[in-house]
C-alpha cells in the first residue's frame, strides 16, 4: 500500500499571509504511460464533504481560486495557499490515486487568527 | 449539475446488515467508475470500495474486504453499497464520490453501530 504523509497537522495564520501543506508518497504517483501524476488535494470546510481543489497534482479544478497552487512530482507534493482569506478555514487532504487501496493523507487544519 | 445523494444510514446493532445507496444525477452514470469513502467522527478520510464503470472492476480497503460489497444499477443510476457483520468501528459519515479521482461528493450519510 501506498502511504501518504502530510504535514503539518495543523497551522493557524493571519489573513493574507501564504501557507504550505506537504504531502510525501512512499512510492511514485508519476505514471511513464501519461506522465501524469495522480495526486489530488481536497478542502473540507466544516460540516461540509470534501472538495477538489487540485488534480495532476497541480491542475485546478474548475472555479477554484487562483491562491490555491498544487506543485511537485514522483513522490513531494505541496499544496500552496497564497493571500490566505477567512474562508479557506478548514481541513486539506491529499489523495493518491495512483493504485489501489486508495489513500489520503492525514489532514491538516488550517486555522485563521 | 453534478448530484451525489446518499441514503439508508442510521442506527444499527453490532452484527446486522445495511445497504447504503447513492443516487446520481446531472452527468452519465453509466460512464464512470464510482467510489466509497467514510469518516469516523472527527477523523480523517478512509477510502473504502472502488467499482469500474461496467462492475468489471471491483476493489476493497483491507479493512472491510469479506464485509462489505459495491455494486451499482446503472439503469438507476444508483450506486450501492451492503453492509454486514458491522462493527463500532465501521461508525462514520459514508460517502460516494465520483471516478479515481474523487471529483465530486455526495453530503453523506451517517452509519452509527452500536448496541
């Protein structure tokens, strides 16, 4: 099985301010077919399902914001939030898709202050 | 518009059965593979059963594998998922999401085992 590390588990900032979540796989999520990597990043706002924010792991997903970046390849992979607003309050997870059992990071609470 | 709607949660003992569905709309059910995935309360997110768009393809998380089963009626556009032998720890918000890549998802419904 493929395990997805993420960090921090959580972080509180200011609005405005620019955050970083990693994620690291402990197997290359790159395929040589597409060259592709099935990396996803999701955002669950309280009392809300999850959200794709990013697929690829750097393509948007339609109507997401510009502040959300996903970057990295092979096996580091990090979710950048730039300008921070008060409505990106929630929990961020990563997702492998890579192969089966599917597997998500353990989550990081983004706080605001 | 993409919809995801599931149902049959509730309150069930240890050791009996229940079948979840998920009702699509707004895309062409027939050509997507469809997903499950859970949330303990306060947890994070568990992937739980894969099926390919055809029911070719079928895949399970360890840790209900002999237990549960997807299956999917794609004249009702309706995803499935039966339960049985449940356990406390199989207590969690259960959702289904679309495709690999888990683009949309439903709001979920609520599995409590308990006694």
């Amino acid at each position: 099985d493929i395990v997805m590390t993420q960090s921090p588990f959580s972080l509180a900032v200011s609005e405005g301010e620019m955050v970083t979540i990693n994620c690291k796989s402990s197997q290359s999520l790159l395929s040589s077919g597409n060259q592709k990597n099935y990396l996803a990043w999701y955002q669950q706002k309280p009392g809300q399902s999850p959200k794709l924010l990013i697929y690829y792991a750097s393509t948007r997903q339609s109507g997401v914001p510009d502040r959300f970046i996903g970057s990295g390849s092979g096996t580091d992979f990090t979710l950048t939030i730039s300008d921070v607003q008060a409505e990106d309050l929630a929990d961020y997870y990563c997702l492998q898709h890579y192969s089966y059992p599917l597997t998500f990071g353990s989550g990081t609470k983004l706080e605001i202050k | 518009e993409v919809q995801l709607v599931e149902s049959g949660g509730g309150l069930v003992q240890p050791g009996r059965s229940l079948k979840l569905s998920c009702l699509a709309s707004g895309f062409t059910f027939s050509n997507y593979g469809m997903n499950w995935i859970r949330q303990a309360p306060g947890k994070g997110l568990e992937w739980v059963a894969s099926i390919s768009s055809s029911s070719s393809y079928i895949y399970y998380a360890d840790t209900v594998k002999g237990r549960f089963t997807i299956s999917r009626d794609n004249a009702k556009n309706t995803l499935y998922l039966q339960m049985t032998s449940l356990r406390s720890e199989d207590t969690a918000l259960y959702y289904c999401a679309r495709r690999g890549g888990l683009d949309f998802w439903g709001p979920g419904t609520m599995v409590t085992v308990s006694s």
